[in-house]
C-alpha cells in the first residue's frame, strides 16, 4: 500500500511542477509582451500623445518616407545626448551617426549601455523588413529596425531632419515626429568604372557616405575591362599596373566601411569579353586561336579557364562577403571568336553544343558559359547576375537565376526578360548611364522617368522610339542603377551630385511626392549638408 501511495504521490508532485512551469512561462511571456508593448508605445499610440498634428505635415528628406507624422510641440537635440543600442550590431550604424552629427551640425553625441540614460533609443523589431524603420522624437528619440542596415536609414532621416531645425547653443530644437518607411523597391545601385579610370579607395569612401545620406543601397564596382583589371586575382597580380589596381587589405577595408554604412558592394568581373590583361598575362590558357585574332575574347573551350573563373570566383566571395551578387559581365561579345576556335569547337563537340544560322554556334557557347558561370557563382551561396547583351533567342535555354541588368534594349528587351521569367535591374541608358560624351539625363528628367520604362538614344535600339518602351508594373523589375562609365572622379561627383539622391527619390517611392518644383526645394535645403559629410576632395 504504501508502495502505491508513493507512486501516487509521485504523479501528484510532478503535475504540480508541470502546472507551476506552465504557470511561469506563461507569466513571462505575458511580461515580455507587456514590455514590447511598452517599447512600442511611441508608436501603437494615439498621434494626439505627440501633441497637435499639423495638417499636411512635410520634413525636408530625400527620398520621401512613406509616412510622415509632423506635430506642432518640440523636442530637443542636444550635446551630451546618450544613444543606446540593445545590440552590438548596430554599433557601425551608431558610431558613424555620432560622427556625422557633429560634423555637419556641431552636435557631439555619446553612447550608453543603460536604456534608461539613453536621449536616442535604437531597439529591435524583428517583425520590420531589412531597410524598414520606424522613428519617433517625443522629448527622446525612439528607433525601431530589424537591423543595421534599418538603424542606418533612420539615422540619415534624422540628419536630414536636422537641417530644418532650430539651431541654438549645442542644441537643436525639431517638431515632434513619427516616420513609419520602408522602400518599394529592394535595390537601388550606382556603378563606377575602376578599370578605364581609376579611383582611390578613399574616393569610394566618399560615394559611399553618398549612398547613405541619399539611402542607396547597392554599390557596383567594375573591376575589370579591355585594358586594365584592378581586382588582386591572385593569378594577375604580378601582370597587374601599378597606381591602378587595389591590394586586398584595401578591399576588405572598403567592404567593412560599406557595410558599416548600409551600402552593398556588388563585385564586377567582366568576362568572356573585355579580357585584353588576361590575354597578355596568359596567352597560353585564354587564348582562342592567335591572339591577333581573338581582340578581347577569352578562350571558352579550355577546363583550364574555366577551372581558373572558379578560383576568381572564391576570391571575390572571401573579401566580398555580403554581397548577394557576383557580376560576370558578358557584354559586347565576339561569337565569330568562338565560332572560328578549334578549341572551342572541340569542347562543343564533346558537350552537344549546336547552333543553326551565322556565327550560331559561338552564339550557344556563350549560352552554355553562362549556364555554367552562373552555376559555379550559385555554388558559392551568390546570386549570378550579367548585362542583357545575351541573345533573346537560342537553343540553350539562359539560367533564369541570374539577375539581368538591362540597359542598351537591344538584344534583349525588358518585356521579353519578364516575360522569361527573370528579374532584371534598370539600368536605361537614358536616364541611367554617363559616358564622358553625349547628351545626359537633366535631374529634371530622371525625376519625370519611371523604372518601368527604358529609353535609349541609340538609333539602333528599339528603345529610342518616342517614349521609350515600358513594362507593367512587377516584382521582376527589382530596382534600378545609375552607370559612370569612363569617367573621371571629378566628372562623377558632378554628374551624380544631383542625380542620385534624385533617382532614389523615384524608386524609394514609385509615386511621385509633388511636383518638381518642390522636390528641387528639398534637394537644395539638404545640399550643403550632403556635401559636408561626404567631404568630397575635387
């Protein structure tokens, strides 16, 4: 009896412990949401706790939030204002916001571990999207992100805001405010050309600080071209100019300060074509046929080349390790190269490569190199991505993973890139290409263009109809990118001054905010500002 009367007593104690454990967790999550609740009250509550909410309320920002609350009663931003971060991950974002306040607005900002000294409060919301933010000034300054890259976008806002305060002695006073914004569109790039203008690590630096006030979040870097390559490929970096090219420490230097900013480096290899330092430094492994013969097209009949890509690739992706995109270029390509090469006959011969018309056999084999690239890329966890030179057409059907950056509409025409099922960035060559020659886009222009629509000047391109041609409005179209091709630095900064923050306008928000009258305003009040921090040196 007793024997059962333990048992009994047994099962009674562990019900117990089961119900009081029960009992616990469910008065901790109840806390734990009382206290997300309570973090969030800036933002679930009523607008009239701000104080009086100004009809028609606007800030001074670029580009445009997707909803602005501006309210008549002030807050203070002040030498000696705490920022407290509830991670480390946020703490790039914070120590470059403490930099540039006191730069551009002589505001010295400090840092704390105690949320209950903090002035300027960064928390995270794991329910926010990458770029999304939420930001309230009431007495304190309260920010909601996901992560660094949404702590980085809420700062610019307050930096931006900071320009239409009212400045007194180490202090300025800002209207109370709720900003709830995320963009439309995921990516928002610029190019520069590294292999036919060289360009300073701290000259990058400084479009990078570019990139964070104006909320661009993609930074493509050409690296390689017809004369020079600039990326240290271990293989080339004995054949590489001294004075144009960059170390590894540089790169990995310039990647950790964009990722500190928000900003992405896209990596560019360009191959098969533009390849004149590999066919110089090695003409024994890239060379079809006579190098006389082959202008800048590399062999694509050699496992030696394509073994030595792979390679490349595992270098870009050491030091480029945030980058979702690895960019092999193929554009302005030779097929009659391929077409003509014993070698890469021969390889075709081996994997039933076959095409039918002129030069359609060098058409496939650039098909098949681009299959088999974009394979090696995915299998380094990178997305392929390529211009749009490729031919619409052909029997090898194009990897639909590789993401086409479409500009010349020409052989490729953005309604046929949807229609076949890939994403594509727009990068028109009107409005979203500079060369050193010909007409560019005004800043009126680019505010007028939307990123369904591509126009070019060239007469050739179907493009240059009146109008351009457009597609309907879909996910496939993921952003847009502006192209400095060719050009020097100082030709860059002039063009891209007013450009930039101009087309990011038009894709954070794909609905125009007012007229252009009034987004000039805007721009004009934050232009000072802008230039102060990415201390430009021409």
């Amino acid at each position: 009896m007793k024997k059962t009367s333990s048992a009994k007593d047994t099962g009674f104690r562990l019900k117990l412990s089961l119900l009081i454990f029960l009992l616990v967790i469910a008065i901790a999550a109840g806390l734990c949401a009382c206290s997300k609740k309570g973090d969030n009250k800036m933002f679930d509550s009523e607008a009239s706790e701000f104080g009086t909410l100004i009809e028609g309320g606007k800030i001074i920002c670029i580009p445009t939030p997707l909803k602005v609350e501006v309210f008549s009663e002030t807050s203070e931003i002040k030498d000696g204002d705490k920022i407290f971060i509830d991670t480390d991950n946020y703490s790039k974002a914070a120590e470059n916001f403490i930099s540039y306040v006191e730069e551009a607005f002589g505001i010295k900002l400090e840092t704390c571990t105690d949320k209950k000294e903090g002035n300027i409060i960064v928390l995270t919301d794991n329910n926010l999207e990458t770029e999304e933010y939420k930001l309230a000034i009431k007495d304190t300054v309260n920010i909601r992100v996901s992560c660094q890259d949404g702590a980085n976008r809420a700062f610019a806002t307050i930096l931006e805001y900071l320009t239409e305060a009212q400045k007194g002695e180490n202090v300025y006073t800002v209207k109370n405010l709720r900003v709830f914004d995320k963009p439309d569109k995921e990516y928002r790039g610029v190019m520069l050309d590294t292999a036919r203008s060289f360009i300073s690590v701290e000259r990058i630096k400084e479009m990078i600080r570019n990139c964070y006030l104006n909320k661009i979040n993609y930074l493509h870097i050409h690296f390689s071209d017809t004369v020079y390559f600039t990326f240290p490929w271990s293989l080339m970096e004995e054949h590489m100019v001294d004075g144009w090219k960059y170390t590894k420490e540089e790169l990995e230097d310039l990647e950790a300060y964009a990722d500190g900013h928000g900003v992405t480096i896209v990596p560019e290899i360009d191959i098969p074509s533009h390849q004149g330092p590999l066919l110089e430094a090695f003409p024994e492994i890239f060379t079809s046929c006579e190098l006389e013969q082959t202008r800048h097209e590399i062999c694509l009949g050699k496992e030696e080349v394509y073994e030595k890509i792979n390679g490349l690739i595992d270098e870009l992706c050491a030091i480029f390790k945030r980058t979702p995109y690895i960019h092999f270029g193929c554009d302005e390509v030779g097929y009659d190269v391929w077409e003509n090469c014993p070698t890469c006959k021969e390889y075709r011969d081996a994997h039933g490569i076959y095409g039918i018309g002129n030069n359609a056999n060098g058409v496939e084999h650039l098909r098949h190199f681009m299959n088999r690239v974009a394979e090696m890329i995915k299998n380094h966890g990178k997305t392929p991505a390529l211009w749009e030179s490729f031919m619409k057409s052909g029997i090898i059907e194009v990897d639909k993973d590789i993401v086409v950056y479409a500009y010349q509409s020409y052989f490729n025409l953005a309604p046929d890139l949807v229609a076949g099922g890939y994403k594509i960035i727009n990068c028109a060559t009107t409005p979203m290409y500079y060369v050193p020659y010909g007409k560019i886009a005004t800043q009126e222009e680019i505010y007028d263009w939307n990123v369904y629509n591509w126009k070019c000047a060239w007469e050739g391109s179907p493009a240059s109809v009146e109008g351009g041609i457009s597609v309907e409005p879909t996910d496939q179209v993921i952003g847009t990118q502006v192209c400095c091709w060719e050009t020097q630095y100082y030709q860059v900064y002039v063009r891209l001054a007013q450009r930039l923050p101009t087309m990011c306008e038009r894709v954070w928000r794909l609905e125009k905010q007012g007229t252009y009258d009034e987004y000039v305003v805007r721009y004009e009040a934050l232009e000072d500002m802008i230039e102060t921090i990415c201390n430009y040196d021409i």
